[in-house]
C-alpha cells in the first residue's frame, strides 16, 4: 500500500500548518510525505507518530542552505511519484522602519519567497520527467495584498510569493503542473511570538491543512489560482 502511493513535500512541517498539513494526509493514508523543517526533534516525533500509516521521510535544516534542497530532492527522486510539493515554511519580523535591521528583511525575503523558488525549480525537473498531473501549493497569508503596519518586509514577501505563483502557473500548465496559492487570514499557530490559544476566532492549522488537501486532490481540470479564507467568527453575528 505505502509503496504504491504518490508522495507529497512538505516544508515548514515542523510545526503549525505544515505539521497539521504532515497529520491529515497521513491519518487519511492518502499520501507518503516528505517532511522538511528547522526543528529536528519534532520531525523524528511527527515520522515515529505517522510511519504506521504512511511511509515518512524527514529532512531538517534551513531551505536557505541549499544542501537541504539537494537532500529533499536525492529523497523525492527515489520515491515511486510525486504528487504534490506544498510550501508552508515561513519566517516575520515585524518591525518599525528605523529599527529594521537590513539582514532580517533579507532573511524574510530569502526564505519566504527566494528558497521557494529554488525548491520548485528543483521538483519541477522530477514533475517533468515522471509525466503524471501534479499539484504545488504555495501557502501565504492574507498579507499578500493587506498592508500591515510594521511588516514592510513580511507583505513584500507574500506579495511577491502570491504573483510568483501566478506566473509560474501560466508557464507550467502545460507539463501538468498546476500552482495555487492558499492565503489564510489569522492561524492559531506559533507565529510572531504568539501560541496556540492566543489568537481568538483565528483558523486553526487543521482547518488550513483541509483547504490545502482538496486543492491537491480535486479534478486536475481545476485551475485555482488562489484560495482566500478566514475564520467566520470575524464577523459580528448576533
């Protein structure tokens, strides 16, 4: 069963919706994963938790070091397919012009939008040999078009994550590879030095990593060039 299914990427599964992305596909035994993040000891909690199900690979490290690209993609390559590449991981720093320090907003560009451009370069290649539909979720926020204040360096980011994958879409449809950007409003997540619990009415990563599933698995006939979605509890019913 493990070895006939497709596999799927995931990065910044350490943790938030990447992590409950990792869970939900593994739970429903729909796909094998591969599993990137920072935390190390998370990841080997996640393949210990998920290995009965499905088959797990992990790769720990910084997307910024391109010898963690090399080791995802030595990985995928020896898998049967793949099916889908999923970028969750992100970084912010959220600061005042005058206090922003020139290698943060350097950081938040390189690993929000630049190492996601190199992951997809590099999958494409194997997209493109194994010839099969396929799907690559970019996940942003809803940053991607608000502005916010103190966060010059995060909107540019998913700003320009969002446009990338549009253009990317134009160019890879047809290979039959289609790309979507999910832009989620608030997610209970650790994010920004906040925890789960902290952010009432947010989404939870669980909702997210629903939204991302049926992206991946509707017909190939679907273009979605992106998906927005927010917690209904933002509105005041009563």
């Amino acid at each position: 069963m493990k070895s006939e299914l497709s596999s799927v990427i995931i990065t910044g599964a350490s943790s938030g919706i990447g992590e409950a992305l990792a869970r939900h596909l593994a739970y429903s035994k729909k796909s094998n994963i591969i599993l990137n993040g920072r935390n190390k000891e998370k990841l080997i909690e996640l393949k210990s938790e998920l290995s009965n199900n499905v088959s797990v690979e992990i790769v720990a490290g910084n997307l910024n070091d391109h010898v963690i690209i090399d080791e995802i993609m030595e990985i995928a390559t020896n898998c049967n397919s793949i099916g889908a590449l999923v970028n969750c991981a992100g970084i912010g720093y959220f600061e005042s012009l005058d206090n922003f320090d020139l290698n943060k907003f350097n950081e938040v560009i390189s690993t929000n939008l630049t190492s996601v451009f190199k992951l997809i370069q590099e999958v494409v290649k194997i997209l493109t040999v194994q010839n099969k539909n396929s799907t690559i979720v970019n996940v942003s926020s809803d940053a991607d078009e608000i502005p916010f204040l103190n966060a010059s360096a995060y909107c540019a980011s998913k700003a320009g994550l969002k446009l990338m994958t549009k253009s990317l879409a134009m160019e890879l449809a047809p290979k039959g590879i289609r790309l979507c950007t999910v832009s989620p409003g608030r997610v209970d997540t650790y994010f920004n030095g906040k925890k789960p619990g902290m952010r009432p009415g947010a989404l939870s990563a669980q909702e997210v990593a629903e939204v991302i599933d049926f992206v991946m698995h509707c017909s190939q006939n679907i273009e979605i060039q992106e998906v927005r979605l927010d917690s209904m509890s933002r509105f005041s019913i009563s």
